[in-house]
C-alpha cells in the first residue's frame, strides 16, 4: 500500500508525534500556529506558520496589546474519497499572544504566503530606543 | 578522480547547506479516491523553487526547505530553518513515474494515479 519506507522514517514520525504532544500537549490547539516574534529598533515582527489555511478562513485580531488568530483550515475530503492517513493539525485553532511592547495598533502590515503568515507593527513613539544625551 | 567538476561543487555546495539544517518529518494527509490517492504534506515556508519529488522504482521521495529570513532580532522562537523531508514506498497499484506535484500555501499537493491494470473497470455481462 502505501507506508513509511524506513525505520528512520517511522522513528521520525514517532519524534513528530512526541514534539506534538510537548507542545500542544495532545491535539490540544493551544500552541498552535507556532508563533516566532521578533524585533527591531522599530517594529514588532509576529509570523505565524498556517499552512494550508486560505486568507478567508484566518481572523486576526489586535486589541489592549494582544494580537489574537483564529482560523480553520478546511480539508474537503471529495465524494467518492476516503482518508488512508490524517497527521495535520486540528481543523479549527485560536491563539492570542501578547506583545510585551507598545505598538501602534493601526500601523500593522500582513503579509500571507507559502502557508506563513507576517505581521509587522510599528512600536510606538514611546517604546523605540532613544539616544539620551549626557550633559 | 576525487576532483569536483564546478557543476558538482555547487551540487555540493547545496547538500552541505541542506545538512545544517534540521530535517524534520513532514505531517501528511492521504486520501485515495478512484483514480489513485492524493497526498497533501505541510511543508510551511517551502516553495516551487525548494521542493524536489523524486520517484526511483517503489520509492516516493519529497523534500521542501524552508528559510525563514529573519525580521529582526528574536525575541520568541517556535520554529526555525528547516529541510522537510520523508521517504514513502509506492505500492504496485500506483504509477509513481504518472505523478504531478503543486506547491500552494505551504503545502506539497502530490496526486499519483494508479496503474492502468489496478484502475476499477465495469465488467459487461453479456
């Protein structure tokens, strides 16, 4: 039929399974979409990763400094068509995360491709770096 | 004899950068249908240009790289530069070498039909 070819092949489906389980702590969507943060002198970088997930089915949100995503992905399993294996995550998902920098909310630029999702705010006036002179 | 041709240092050049990163098995999906199955792996951040599907005999092999290009300094890190890679066999129902891939929103879309033989046919009664 149609089966894991080797036994490193399985022993990594084995380590997939158990890094899940770490992180999501069985099925549970908490942690998911991974999340990485990152910044610069003058933004807040979040990506997200959502593979699969179309641009209709993802809801984000910015509010009070929490940035919340929910979303579905919706897999169609056509007429006629019968599951042989389901390894992907849960179908419906919901994450906040918040931002330990102010931003400004209405600054926020998305970017959507190749299943990763970019957020980038502009941190506001009071939380970029500043030069302060010693007299 | 153990000298590279140029073609073969940038081949090599490649593999050597694949091996820094860390290979992860893909999650897949599998459905199959009538005319063969269709496989769906979650291959985020990975693209036309970084996938390879290679069929040799019974062996199915897919492999996606992902970068990731930092924006800025991290602060929080759930995932990072990866080669998604996983090794299947092809059971003799199924044309390997009749296979089309398509990558879209991070997923590798892979349809293997099956072969002529093992296709469902209506038997007339006659």
């Amino acid at each position: 039929m149609f089966e894991t070819y080797t036994i490193m092949d399985q022993l990594a489906d084995l380590a997939r399974e158990l890094d899940r389980a770490f992180v999501t702590g069985w099925g549970s969507p908490r942690t998911y979409p991974a999340l990485n943060v990152a910044e610069t002198a003058d933004t807040i970088e979040v990506r997200a990763l959502v593979p699969g997930v179309k641009k209709e089915d993802l809801e984000v949100t910015f509010e009070d400094g929490t940035l919340r995503l929910r979303g579905k992905r919706a897999l169609e399993l056509p007429a006629g068509a019968v599951w042989l294996r389901r390894e992907s995550a849960g179908a419906e998902f919901e994450r906040t995360v918040r931002l330990g920098t102010p931003v400004d909310g209405d600054s926020v630029k998305a970017a959507f491709a190749d299943g990763v999702l970019t957020l980038s705010f502009r941190k506001s006036e009071a939380a970029k770096p500043r030069l302060i002179s010693i007299n | 004899m153990f000298g590279l041709k140029k073609n073969d240092a940038a081949t090599a050049t490649v593999e050597r950068a694949n091996d820094t990163l860390p290979r992860v098995s893909p999650a897949v999906d599998v459905l199959e249908n009538e005319s063969g199955y269709v496989l769906y792996a979650e291959m985020p951040g990975a693209t036309k240009d970084t996938v390879t599907v290679t069929v040799e005999r019974d062996e199915l092999s897919i492999e996606g790289r992902a970068e990731f290009a930092a924006g800025g300094e991290a602060v929080h890190t759930e995932f990072g530069p990866v080669v998604y890679h996983r090794r299947f066999r092809l059971g003799r129902e199924l044309d390997g070498a009749g296979a089309s891939a398509a990558v879209e929103q991070g997923i590798l879309t892979l349809t293997i039909p099956r072969t002529a033989e093992s296709r469902p046919r209506r038997i007339d009664v006659t």
